[in-house]
C-alpha cells in the first residue's frame, strides 16, 4: 500500500474530526459556559459531537478498511 500525500492529509483530516468530536464531548465551549443552561443548547453540542466522531471515523474507515475497485482496463 503506498502511502501518499492526499492519504496522508485524508488520515488528518480524520484524526482530527474525531479529536474535536470528543473535546465537544469533554470540554464545555466557553460561548455556553456565559449562556444560561439550556437543553437545546445542550442537545446540540452532542448532536454535533456525534457527527464530528462518525465523520472522521468513516472516513478512517474508508481510507484503511474498504477494498479499492481496480479502475476498468481500457482495451
């Protein structure tokens, strides 16, 4: 498997969309520590939390785990 640039900024790119995924989970935002606590608020910091982990774990997943088509030989 060769192990180019674009995998290489793709595997970030992943890494870091789950990393900030899961700070949002830990670490409350400072804009909602100066709001008063409210559930919406609430609700939509895990609901984008929940997002930014699925979408770098696909993308993972898709960059190490799927099979590659072999492009069409052309005849």
């Amino acid at each position: 498997m060769a192990f180019d640039q674009r995998n290489l900024a793709q595997s970030i790119w992943g890494i870091l969309l789950i990393a900030m995924g899961v700070l949002l989970f830990v670490k409350k935002p400072y804009a909602l520590r100066l709001s008063p606590e409210s559930a919406f608020l609430t609700f939509a910091r895990y609901f984008i939390a929940v997002f930014l982990i699925g979408g770098g774990a696909k993308k993972l997943y898709g960059l190490y785990f799927c099979k590659r088509k072999a492009p069409p030989s052309e005849e």
